[in-house]
C-alpha cells in the first residue's frame, strides 16, 4: 500500500478517535470493502478511504452497501478526487448510492459540528430542502404555487416536489431564500444517511447500489471445507451471511453479532487483531475455525475452533459460551 494512503487512513482514524469513537483499522487485511470500523454510542460506521472515488466500481460499493445492511452500519467513503478534479468540501458526493464526502468535510462535521448542506448528481449540486417549512412560509405569505415557480424559475410541479422534501438546484434554492428572506434548507446528517436524496429535476446520483436485503443462508463458496463448515454453522441455527471482500468469511447473529473466520492457523495467526477489534466495535464476537487440528484455544482472545470442536454444538447458545471462555484471558 502507498504510504500516503496509509497516512491518510491513520489520519481519519485519528480524527474519529478526537471525536469519541472506537475504531477497528481493517486495512491491512486485503481484500477489503471498507478500511476502518468506528463506533460512538449507538452509531456504527464502516469508512472506504480512497484517493480517487472513479476507484469505487458497481460491485465494491455493493458489498459494501451489503455490509451496511447486515451489522447495520452507516457506510461512508473519504474521498479526495473524482478524475483530476478534486472534491469540494460541503458537499455529499454518492456513487452506485454509497456516499462519499472529503475530509475536510468529516473534520467540520465532527470537530465544529458544521454539517453539509449540499449533494452532487450528474444533474449538478444539489441541496436538501425542507419541505414543510417552504410550504409553511409560501402559505404564510399567501403565495401560490405558480407565484413561487416563477420566482424560482421552475415548474409548479417542481414547487410541489420540494415541498415533499426533494432536493432543488442551488440557483433555484438561492432565489427562492432571497425571495422569501428565510432559509429553506436542511443539513445532511451524515451519519444517518441511508440512502442518496432525490432531487425533483435531476436523478440524485449514479445508479444506486442493490439495496435489497441480502441473502441469508450459507451458499457454496467454491471451497468443499468452507462451505461444510458454514452449513454447521447454520446446522446449529445461527442465521449466517456469508461475506466476500471483508477480513470475514461470514457474520451471523447469536443473537448478538458473530464474526466468523476460516481458514490455516496461520491466516489466524494474522488476523487476530482486526477481527478482535472489528468485535469489540460491533460489539459482538469473533471466532475462527481453524482446518488443522489445534492445540490452543484462542490468539490474543480471538477463539479458535477446530471443526470437531464445532460439531459439537447443537445450539447457539452452547457455541456462544464456549467462545466467549475461550475470548477470556
């Protein structure tokens, strides 16, 4: 990994560590949809730092829109260009639905509590407007909706859209503030994004990631051990989705959160300290199922399973006890 990058991922690491959250660094665990885990309460974040977000393609965002879903989490990407244009501050960019903000933007955001107020679609940028408190001051004032659409320069169904709370162009948005003497925006709250606004005269973003929910089960990964052990996992009625792109193979709720590893000893051997501190971030467990026989029970309170040791479960409340001993110094 460049150096930079890794400069860049420890100083937004740094910035949520000021800002009171708890963060897992995931990156040094390849390959992987998103680099760092955070927690603040009861607000999860999974964050993709990248130099240029052209880097994020259909499929990346969908995983990890798809991990989102399944701790749930706020997925955000840091981004700093877009092609040989940089990114401006303030503004919420979205690609395949996922959104993308810099990090000067995060910084004012947690640091001086100044959200964004603007979002880029192909259409141009775009900002949030409330919609009952424009329908408030235009009934006040007793205007029309045609009165306002030509003021704004703008269709009587477009007022009516931004009244239902769609997104206006700012050049729209600026005329109607200065017609009406009030702003009639509203912040971005990033860390309750789930979805890109729509705008009433221009698409939000570029075609949205899947956001149905995913597949739950184990399905075939191609691997004849993985895939037995995931059925055991299921066997034992744990609700398993397996993961691609992520430094686990698959998370499953018992009911608390399960992230669960396969694999050499030695790929545990590695991946101990992130899958523990991915753990203590969703605040739930860890466990890795190790393909050779083993003597020792955890690393660095990461347990480890055998697969005999795994059969013999029959529930998971059996499985999560056994783990949570062996997660004991």
């Amino acid at each position: 990994m460049p150096q930079a990058r890794e400069r860049w991922i420890e100083r937004v690491q740094a910035l949520l560590e000021r800002a009171g959250f708890y963060v897992a660094d995931a990156h040094g665990v390849r390959p992987s949809s998103f680099d760092l885990a955070a927690r603040r309460d009861a607000t999860l974040l999974l964050v993709k730092v990248l130099k240029n977000i052209d880097a994020l393609d259909a499929e990346e965002a969908h995983r990890l829109a798809e991990l989102g879903q399944l701790f749930p989490a706020v997925v955000l990407v840091v981004g700093q260009s877009s092609g040989v244009a940089d990114l401006e501050s303030g503004v919420v960019y979205t690609r395949y639905g996922v959104p993308i903000i810099t990090e000067e933007t995060l910084q004012e955001y947690l640091e001086k509590a100044i959200p964004p107020y603007l979002y880029a679609s192909p259409g141009g940028t775009f900002a949030p407007v409330d919609g009952a408190r424009l329908h408030t001051l235009r009934v006040a004032r007793g205007l029309s909706l045609g009165t306002l659409a030509a003021v704004a320069g703008v269709s009587r169904r477009a007022i009516q859209l931004y009244e239902d709370g769609a997104g206006a162009e700012v050049t729209v948005v600026e005329r109607i503030e200065h017609y009406l003497g009030e702003s009639v925006v509203r912040s971005i709250e990033l860390f309750e994004i789930r979805r890109p606004a729509a705008s009433a005269e221009a698409p939000a973003g570029s075609r949205p990631a899947r956001t149905t929910a995913p597949e739950r089960g184990p399905k075939a990964t191609g691997d004849p051990w993985r895939d037995g052990v995931l059925e055991q996992l299921g066997d034992i009625g744990l609700e398993v989705t397996v993961t691609t792109r992520a430094p686990f193979d698959a998370l499953a709720r018992t009911p608390d959160i399960l992230l669960a590893a396969l694999g050499s000893l030695r790929t545990a051997l590695h991946r101990a300290e992130v899958l523990q501190g991915l753990a203590r971030v969703a605040e739930g467990h860890a466990l890795f199922v190790v393909r050779e026989p083993i003597h020792r029970t955890s690393i660095d309170g990461l347990a480890l399973l055998s697969v005999s040791d795994l059969r013999r479960h029959r529930d998971p409340d059996e499985l999560l006890e056994e783990i949570s001993e062996r997660e004991s110094p």
